[in-house]
C-alpha cells in the first residue's frame, strides 16, 4: 500500500481507538453518565418492548447507514441494544445492518464508478485503489482490502472497479463478522466497566485492520 494512505489510515484508526478510549474512562468515572446511560436504556427498552418491529427496523437502518457514511456509527447505540436484546441478537442485527449498507455503497460505486471514487476519496487516492485493484483481483486481495479498509471506503471501491458481486459480499461478510463481535462484546465490556477486557477488544480492531493494511501492501508488491 503506498505509504503516504497506509499512513493516513493508521493514524487515522489510532486517534479513533484513543478517544473510544477516553471517552471510555470519562463515562466510568462519571455517575451522571452511567444514569443516564441507565434512564436511556430503560426508556429504549420499554419502547422496543411496545414497538419491537419499528426499533428493529430503526437499529438496522442506523446500522446501514454507519457503513454508508463514515462519520455516522451504529456504535454508540449497540451497549444499550445489547443490554436490552443481548449480545446474540444485537451481532446479527449489526452485521444485517453493516451488509446492507456495503451492498448499497457497492451498487453507488458501481454506477457513477470512477468520479463518484474522485470526489468522496480525493483523486490521489481513487486513483491508487483503480491501479491497485482490478475487477480480476483474486479474492484473498480483496478480501484483506477489506478488512484494511473502512467499510464504506471498500464498497465504493470495488463498486467502481466492478468487482463480482457475490465474492464481494463473501469477503464482506467474512470481514465484517471479527469487527461486530468486537463491538458487541467491548460494548459489555463498558457497561460492565471492565476497564482490562474493553482496552483488549479496542487496541484488537486496531492491530487487525493495521495487520491487513500491511498484508495488502506486501501482497501488492509481489
């Protein structure tokens, strides 16, 4: 990967995991922040009780959107969720909610292609992942692009590379399984205030998507 992105993305993904962070302890050593963290989860919680369709079908287009949009996460919702429908049914309800976005952020790429990559990745880097990437790449490749990659970054560009639909969606759901279970469970692990357990699943995202950035820069060197 050249290293000016690999860079980018790695700080990127580092100043990401400090803040979750920070953000972490201040909600620990808050009792104003874990009330309120209990009053939001009652009152979702009675509400998903009177209106379960509709919250499902809200958590999965938040989730949908997430993978769309890069500033916009399904994250912070998923240790209420959890609490309220547990661990198993918010996973698959967040990975559900993740492939539907990647899919759509697919087909976006697919259709306007090559400009729609210049304006939402700059030209220097849409212009990287169009020589790095082919319709012809193999599925490891592509496979290891995303799980280096940010989820709406990838699907934009296979998109516009026109990369078979259905390995895609086979390496997208393979590489967005870890990333659900890490953010399900660190989710249980901040409620719980498991300070050791919660650090392990951040700093395990980051090392996974570091470590892949890296495999994909060796791979494409040879």
């Amino acid at each position: 990967m050249n290293s000016e992105i690999h860079n980018h993305y790695f700080k990127r993904r580092l100043i990401i995991s400090l803040v979750i962070v920070i953000i972490a302890v201040v909600f620990w050593s808050s009792t104003e922040l874990q009330k309120i963290f209990s009053d939001s989860t009652l009152f979702t919680g009675q509400y998903l009780g009177q209106h379960p369709f509709m919250g499902i079908m809200a958590f999965w287009a938040i989730s949908a959107l997430s993978a769309i949009i890069s500033p916009f996460s399904s994250v912070p919702l998923v240790p209420i969720i959890a609490v309220i429908w547990g661990n198993t049914s918010t996973f698959f309800l967040l990975l559900l909610g993740w492939l539907s976005g990647s899919v759509i952020s697919y087909f976006l790429g697919s259709s306007t292609g090559y400009v729609l990559a210049q304006k939402i990745f700059s030209p220097k880097k849409a212009g990287y992942y169009k020589q790095e990437l082919s319709a012809q790449a193999n599925f490891l490749t592509v496979l290891v692009f995303r799980l280096a990659m940010p989820t709406e970054i990838a699907g934009y560009a296979l998109g516009a590379i026109k990369y078979n639909f259905v390995k895609y969606l086979i390496a997208t759901a393979i590489a967005e399984t870890p990333f659900a279970l890490i953010v399900v469970y660190s989710g249980e692990a901040l409620v719980e205030a498991n300070k050791i357990k919660f650090i392990f699943f951040v700093f395990l995202a980051l090392i996974l998507t570091s470590a892949m950035a890296y495999l994909f820069k060796k791979i494409r060197k040879k």
